[in-house]
C-alpha cells in the first residue's frame, strides 16, 4: 500500500509544482496556465493529481475551481497502471518466454529465433557466417530436393471429445465435418459471425467421437476460448468437452522427396503410398516411441507430422536427425516455412487476412459447406450484401516484372502509377518473398477485384520514389497441381 500513496504524493507535488512554476512565470490567465500545464507531469497527464492542481491554480489566479475548469489533456489519456510502470523492474515475469521440448538442440545447433506469441520458434539456422537470405534459400532448396525438419510443436492443439463432437465442429468450421471417417484429417476454416476468416488448421478424426484440432500458434488460447464461449452460452445443450493438448505433444514435421524413406528408418508405420495416403493419419512407433503420424503438409511436398509426447520427444528428434544425414536432411525455420508455403499460395491467418476477408474473398470458396443444414458461424455475415460485391479486395500472386525486386510486406498498390497524390489505393501485398526454387520473387496481395484481374498489371510506389510493376497472378506458383504432396 505504500508504493501507491508514494506515487500519488509525488504525482500532487509534481503537478503543483507545475502550475505553480507557470503563475509564477506570469501566466495570468487560465487558458495560459491550463496550456503549460498540459505538457503533463507524470504518467498519468493529471488524472490523479488532477484536482489538487487545479485548486493551487485556481488559488494563484484568484478563481473558483469551476471556473478553472480541466488541463487540456493529451495522450495518454487513460491513467497508465501501476503494473505497466512496475513491469520493467520484472526482468523475465513480465512476460513468460514458452519453449518447445527441441529448445536445447536449437541452442546447440545455433538457430536464430522469433517470438511468435509467448513462444521461442527457430527463426533460420545459419551456417559458417550465412545471413538470413542465404540461411533461408539453403534451407528451402533442402526441402524442395531432399528433406528438411521443422519443429512444429507451437502449433495450437485443442482435444475433442463428447458425442456432440461432430455437430460441434459442423457449426464452428465453415465446411462439413459429419462424414469424416476415423483415420482421416481435414483442413477447415473458422469465421467470426461477421463471415471474416478468424483460425485455420487440421483437424483429425481421432474416433467417432473424438477429434484433435490443429490450430495456428498465436491464435491457439483464442480458439480454445471461442470454443468455450459458444459452447457455454449458444449450445450448452450439446455434449462436447475441450482440452487444450498444446504443450502434451512435441511435433515434428519432414518435408520433402526425401521423407518417406527416411521417416521408414525410425518407424513401425507402415508409409506406403496406398495405406497411408494424403490427409490421413495412423498410430504406431517412431524412434521407439509411441507416435501420432499425420500426412499433411504445409510446403506443398511429401510430408509427415510426427507427434510425440513432449517429455520423449528430444530423443526421437536427435534419432531422426541421425537418421537423416545420409537423406540430406536439414533443419529449417519459420522462414523457410513462410517461402515453401506461399509458393503453394497457402494463407497464414494474421498475415494474409486481416480480418476483413471471406473465405471467397482468399479463393477458397471449396472449404465452405454451403449445403449444409444448420447456419453455421460466420455463414450470415459472408452473405450480406457488402461481401459479395465483385470488388472486394481479394487473394492474388503477383510477380514483379523485374525477377530480381522483392516487393517490400505492406506495399500499397495502384492501377495507375502516374496519377496525381492522393492516389487511389487498389489493395496491400500481404506476403513477400525470394524464391530460391522458382530463382524469381513472388508475393501473395488482397487487391480489388483481383481475382478477375488475372494478366493484369498493378503497380507498387514506394517511399524512395521508385515504383515496382508486377504481373497479378495465381497464388499458386509451385506445382499447381499437387503432385508433390501426393506421391
């Protein structure tokens, strides 16, 4: 209690002192002394010396307090909290750094990292004195020819269970969940009732009435909070139950031609094509331990995400990479996982939404169950007549003229670049990137009408004056058909 009284008294003496400094300098008049005294004294800018100041002014000027009236308040306008002011002298409890079980291999291996959310992700892992372009294009090339390994443990994981558990996912996901078999996965997106795209992830029919949903890193407290929400308040009626699983199962994820018959060194799965196919999983062994495997994959090439309990899953990390070196196995970052996946035009939520977009304002109309019979979250709003105007800004690639210019994330864009300021703005670049695979720069933009805009050319002025042309194109860029991922 001592602290607070302490502040106060030094907040009165401080904003007296003040006004009285400024009547003294011969600020007779109140709108004067209510000008100098705006500059503010103390964090709070007068809020809670406020009314001792004004007396003191009020007396110096020979006035009633009402007719002294308030400072002329300027940010902050809200009182900043004790606990803001005290957070610095809090060293590493001001905000609590998660790790994954990998963290001492990274450490041990000389990853760079990025926090993403509360936790530390490998960023890129440089090599004799590489920066982070060199890093990233070694790294993406490593996917794209043999195998990489991503720890992809901060992915959110929320445990499904209850008999309702199907019905549930049917109103929270915009697509169908009732006919999903167990063994299988799907990809599904999460609106907000205004129909804007909100979460995205894999969800994995575990058994009949359990599910394992997959969400992305900083949005994994969210959704689990959503869930509950419409859960306890809109359909307590329905038998569901939710589990956040997050930090139970370390994952691991191989990229690349290579991972099939690295992943058969360490494990009793049996990996062929035909019994363990495309969005599917199955349960066995890996590195000797028992192991979730899912086929699904986020850069667009054969892949597997190996899940294991987090307390073994440094042990069955360090196997695989043993098992690696004669595959070219090389462990990549988050970087690399942003490139791979926007040369096959997948979004990440946050990144390439805004939450101001649809999920026919991404081009993914194909993961909205239109038919299906209850009006699930989000189906309302994405039909009002706002959102299904012809010149939303929609998702688009755009390859810039000149391979070799990487249009810089936020680039406002134009039709027309010789127009005269304030020009009128079409869309954003939303993703941006060198592509060491395709030897071209690529990026991903919300632009109006975009996506009947195909062909045509957009422009991106930058600050130093130069401008950046660029051809609107496909999002996917890297093996349109899939074939990669489906050998």
């Amino acid at each position: 209690a001592r602290a607070p009284k302490q502040f106060v008294d030094l907040q009165n003496d401080v904003t007296a002192a003040g006004i009285e400094l400024a009547t003294r300098e011969g600020f007779e008049s109140v709108e004067h002394v209510k000008r100098y005294t705006a500059l503010g004294f103390g964090t709070d800018q007068g809020k809670l010396g406020n009314i001792n100041g004004l007396a003191i002014a009020a007396r110096s000027l020979g006035i009633s307090i009402p007719q002294m009236g308030t400072t002329m308040f300027r940010p902050n306008y809200t009182p900043v909290t004790f606990g803001a002011l005290a957070g610095r002298n809090c060293g590493p409890l001001f905000e609590a750094k998660r790790y994954t079980a990998m963290q001492a291999w990274h450490l041990q291996n000389g990853a760079e990292f990025e926090d993403v959310g509360q936790w530390k992700r490998p960023w890129y892992f440089p090599k004799n004195g590489e920066d982070l372009h060199a890093a990233v294009a070694r790294e993406c090339l490593a996917v794209r020819n043999a195998v990489g390994i991503l720890d992809a443990s901060t992915l959110g994981k929320i445990d499904i269970q209850g008999p309702d558990a199907r019905e549930f996912l049917n109103r929270v996901y915009t697509n169908a969940w009732t006919k999903l078999d167990v063994g299988k996965a799907r990809y599904g997106l999460m609106c907000k009732e205004d129909g804007m795209v909100f979460d995205d992830g894999v969800t994995a029919c575990l058994a009949d009435n359990h599910f394992l949903m997959t969400t992305t890193t900083g949005g994994a407290a969210r959704v689990l909070e959503w869930l509950e929400i419409y859960h306890q308040t809109e359909w307590p009626e329905l038998k569901v139950y939710f589990t956040s699983v997050t930090d139970h199962w370390a994952t691991m994820t191989l990229s690349g031609p290579n991972s099939r018959k690295l992943l058969a060194e360490v494990t009793d799965i049996d990996l062929d094509k035909d019994a363990f196919p495309f969005m599917t999983w199955k349960e066995g062994t890996v590195g000797g331990v028992p192991a979730r495997v899912f086929r699904i994959s986020f850069t667009g090439e054969l892949s597997y995400e190996v899940n294991i309990q987090a307390d073994y899953a440094l042990g069955v990390w360090e196997k695989i990479i043993a098992a690696g070196k004669k595959h070219g196995l090389t462990p990549y970052g988050t970087e690399t996982m942003h490139v791979l996946r926007a040369e096959k035009g997948f979004i990440i939520v946050g990144q390439d939404t805004d939450g101001s977009v649809t999920p026919d304002d991404l081009g993914m109309g194909w993961c909205v169950g239109r038919t299906k019979p209850f009006s699930w979250i989000g189906w309302r709003g994405m039909n009002r007549e706002d959102c299904l105007k012809a010149e939303r800004k929609q998702l688009v690639g755009l390859k810039p003229l000149d391979p070799s210019k990487v249009l810089p994330e936020g680039a406002q864009l134009v039709f027309d670049p010789k127009q005269a300021i304030p020009m009128t703005m079409v869309g954003h670049v939303t993703s941006s990137y060198m592509s060491s695979a395709l030897n071209y720069s690529l990026a991903m933009a919300l632009v109006k009408g975009g996506l009947k805009r195909i062909g045509e050319r957009v422009f991106a002025p930058l600050v130093d004056g130069s401008v950046i042309e660029a051809e609107i194109v496909s999002p996917v860029f890297y093996d349109p058909k899939g074939d990669r991922q489906n050998v």
